[in-house]
C-alpha cells in the first residue's frame, strides 16, 4: 500500500475565530516534481472511526445573586453546550461559578459541591479583598467580566467536556535525544484505529514534525493561522488541518512555532471533538500542556545520564499526582523496572530503536517502538471507556 497524503476540502467561507484562514483546496506555488515522500514500506493496519457515544449536557452550577452578571454567566456556559443550575446535590457537575458576595457567605457549601470553582466580577478590575477569599476557597481562576469573556470561555469549555469522549496525550523526553517525537508520530499512528487522531507539534525550537514524517508539502492551517482561535472552534481547526495518513497535523510548517497562549487555545479547542490528541512537547511547554492533558508520558533512554536529566525536569515541572508515565527506550543498560524506581512513576512501556531509515507514521513495523505503541494504544483506549 502507499501511504499518501491528503487535504481537507476547501471551506467556502473563513473559519470562525480564525480570521483569514480559507483552506485551500490545493498549494499556491506549483508541487515539486520530485515527491517529498516515498511509499511506506511497512503499511500500517486498516483504521475503522469510531463515532462518539451520547452523553448529556455538563452543568454549571452558579452561586451568587440574581442579576446581569448571573446572566452573562449563563451565556458563556450556553455557548460551550453546558447549562446552568443552582443545585449543587442531584448529580456531577463541571464547575462551580461563584460572585464575590457568594464567595464571602457560602464557602461550606462551595467546599461541599468538591468541583473545580472560577469566582467572577462585574467590576472592571478584580477587587484586592477577592484574592485571598478565592485563594483560601481553591479557585480555580478569578474573572472579570465582561473584559475577561474569552478567558472564562476558555476555563468552562476545559472544565465540561466530557472527559471520556476524548483523549489527550502528551509526549516529552525526558532527556535530549530521547525520540520523544519519533514515538509521539508512531503513538498517533497507533490510535488510527481506535477514532480520529492529530498530532501536535508544540516544540517551538523543534525541527519540525512534518520534516521528521516526510509529510508533503500541503496546505492547511499551521500554528500562525491559530491565532484568535475560540473554544468553540475545534471542529473547524481539526478539519482545516492538513490530514498525513489518516492522522491530522498542526505544525509551524516554515512559519514560527506555538507560544504557552496558543498551546492551550489549540488543546481546549479540541479537547471536547472525540478521538484521540497527541502532543510533541517541549520541556518548557510541558506545565502548560498539563493542565489539559489525561496522560503526559515521558520517554527516558535507559541510562543512568538520561534518569537523572528526567528526575530534574520532573522536579521542574511540579505534575499533578498520577498524570505522569514513563516510557523506556532500551538504548542503555538499565532495566525498565530500575528507570522507573528512580524516577518514582509508573511504566507504561519499553520499546527498542527501531531500524535505522524508517520514517515515523510512514513506516510500521511489527516490532519495535511501533509494536509497543500499539500496545500501549490499545491499553490507554481500553482505561478510558472502561
């Protein structure tokens, strides 16, 4: 079989949120005569989609009074498919929004609801004496509104989508040189059988992910077009992104890579679409790819050099309990178990080098990263809808 690339259709008019950025149906600039990428040698298996399950409407339960600032709380939440209750008993819900005055009087019953809580303003700028009442009550984020709309958007569409209808992964090295982007293409094109999938390169000083598949050169959005991105836009934006053997591909292309601000647009953007989101990271980006991440698996080399590197930057990087796994390439003279003991974490798996001059997501191997992989696709995919 010959791996091939393709694009999208053309959207007739520009996507919302991203302003000017029509996908073209083809390149401006005539193709190369010579083809960018060769025929995969190692043709992966047949992908089936999988359609999302039905689920319900997340609820917002707003605490505070009655009044214009209560109502534009309920647009936001409307916007992002949510509604809004103010009963805290009577089943899960996504979030607790609360005004400053509720914040002051009702700190039991906010402690009780034991949801993520925003605290919100009407007034321009947010109060000195609110800091320490939202600090004291685990605030997630304290708003202004309605200055600060987009940000409140950006928190509710986070804290309600359904968190079993979609997964994001996150791939760092633990060490340089680790193969974190190597195993993070051979991850996405494990996931092809199991939904949707994208892969992300949110490396800003990386090489570049579609260079390391031999992607070729097509059009479609790239990190510059994501600018003004809104949380209601990821459909849009998957569908805008140019699609490498099945698997959709948002890269800088040769424009610049993503700051912290447009990583986070991009995952919470997604994040609600179903599927599968695979995320190339750098060190640096890494706390801020946290907060949206269901599993962030760091690929360390079994060496003595590389334990120590990933014990630093895990240090560096202060994870939440349990979002952290590692992944063992056996390039040294560890043992997976002894990399793990070291680092404190759990395996999630080991993979050998794979044969020099095969190309991630072009070439898949039986054996290998792309075997482990696989593994460990079916393993993640099988935890979420358990």
């Amino acid at each position: 079989m010959t791996s091939t690339a393709s694009l999208t259709a053309a959207l007739d008019a520009p996507i919302p949120g991203l302003p000017g950025a029509a996908i073209p149906t083809e390149p401006d600039s005539p193709s190369d005569t010579s083809p960018r990428r060769r025929s995969a040698r190692f043709p992966g298996p047949p992908s089936a989609a999988a359609a999302p399950g039905p689920g319900t409407r997340p609820r917002v339960c707003w605490m505070g009074s009655e009044g214009p600032l209560r109502e534009l709380v309920r647009d936001h939440a409307m916007a992002i498919g949510a509604e809004l209750s103010e009963v805290i008993d009577g089943g899960a819900i996504a979030c607790v929004v609360a005004d400053a005055d509720a914040l002051g009087k009702g700190a039991d019953v906010i402690g009780r609801a034991r949801s993520p809580l925003l605290v919100v303003t009407a007034e321009s700028e947010v109060p000195a004496a609110v800091w320490p009442l939202a600090l004291e009550a685990g605030a997630r984020a304290v708003i202004a509104l309605p200055g600060s709309s987009e940000e409140l958007l950006s928190c509710l569409a986070e804290l309600a989508r359904p968190r079993t209808a979609s997964l994001l992964l996150g791939v760092v090295g633990g060490s340089g040189g680790a193969g974190a982007s190597s195993f993070a293409a051979r991850l996405a094109a494990a996931f092809r059988s199991h939904g949707p999938v994208t892969l992300i390169d949110a490396d800003p000083l990386g090489g570049g992910l579609d260079l390391l598949v031999e992607a070729p050169a097509t059009a479609g959005i790239s990190w510059a077009e994501t600018t003004g991105l809104g949380p209601d836009d990821g459909e849009a934006l998957r569908e805008g992104l140019p699609a490498v053997d099945e698997v959709h591909l948002l890269v800088a292309q040769e424009g610049l890579g993503p700051d912290r601000s447009a990583v986070s647009r991009v995952l919470s953007a997604l994040s609600p679409l179903g599927g599968t989101v695979v995320v190339d990271l750098s060190s640096e980006m890494v706390p801020t790819a946290a907060e949206h991440l269901d599993r962030l698996l760091v690929i360390v080399p079994a060496t003595d050099h590389a334990v120590r590197s990933a014990a630093r930057r895990l240090r560096a990087w202060q994870l939440p309990e349990g979002l952290a796994q590692v992944v063992v390439r056996r390039s040294g003279a560890l043992h997976g178990r002894e990399v793990c003991e070291d680092l404190a974490l759990p395996l999630a798996a080991t993979f050998h080098d794979s044969s020099r001059g095969t190309v991630p997501l072009l070439d898949v191997r039986r054996r290998g990263a792309d075997r482990a992989a696989r593994n460990l696709a079916a393993a993640l995919s099988a935890e979420v809808h358990s």
